[in-house]
C-alpha cells in the first residue's frame, strides 16, 4: 500500500501521518515502513545537537499501523476513528537517528466486540528499537 492508500484507511495526516508503505497485511498482521527524513522538524528540538526520533513516536507509528490494519477488519466512516485506549509492557531498546528507515510490525492478538487487542514492533536493520502492547476502539466522531 503507498500513502494514499493509507490515507484511504485511517484519518492522520501530514504532518502527523507516521506511515510511508504497507509491505505486508493480512487479516491479524501488518508490517509497514516509514523512512525518517533529517529535515523532519521533530528532529530540530529533540534534540538539536544529538537528533534523536522520540520514542512516543514510535509507538503512534505503531498505532497508526494498527489502525489500517483495523481497517480492514471492519469498515470505518467518516463518524468513527480508532482510538487507543490501552498502553501496557512499553520497552525501549536502541534509539532512532535521523536518516534512518524504521520497519514497523502490528500483529492483531485478540478482538473483543469493539476493542482490538494489538501487539507491536519497531526495528531498524533488523535490531529491535521498542515493543508495545496496545488496545484500540472505534470511538464516535462528536
């Protein structure tokens, strides 16, 4: 899947969108891809003069994944958005530099009526950055 295809399952975002391509996706997995571009602006304050992509970041990357991945497990309109709801067993592993391209990996473990049950995977060159445990339901635009 290329950006627009993206954008076409979930509602972010430049600049806010953390997703380039969807290389894999299947009914409980994703693996998708976003290439860290050195001119990124989150880049300029965090931290001037030792770059370092934010690890909050990371997991919203992870999310972002997992809502396509939601996307195609249930048809979302324009009056639903998948929120998270649930961050548990967050770990850091190596830290992300500008110019870097991160791989990120979202496995559907469990669906319980309107909540999905998520676990995640940051790595770049094959070397675990972060993993994450996170829920997501489908809440009403008000």
């Amino acid at each position: 899947m290329n950006v627009n295809e993206i954008k076409a399952c979930i509602p972010h975002r430049s600049p806010f969108l953390w997703l380039d391509e969807v290389t894999e996706i299947s009914e409980d997995r994703i693996v998708a891809t976003t290439h860290l571009s050195p001119d990124l602006p989150v880049f300029q304050g965090h931290y001037p003069d030792f770059p370092v992509f934010p690890g909050v970041l990371q997991c919203e990357a992870c999310f972002q994944a997992g809502a396509v991945l939601i996307s195609k497990q249930i048809t979302l309109d324009d009056a639903m958005v998948p929120v998270v709801t649930r961050q548990n067993n967050t770990q850091f592993r190596r830290l992300i530099r500008p110019g870097e391209t991160i791989q990120l990996e979202v496995e559907l473990t469990e669906r319980l009526s309107n909540a999905f049950y998520l676990k995640g995977r940051v790595t770049v060159g094959g070397k675990v950055t972060a993993r994450l445990e996170f829920v997501c339901t489908m809440t009403a635009v008000e």
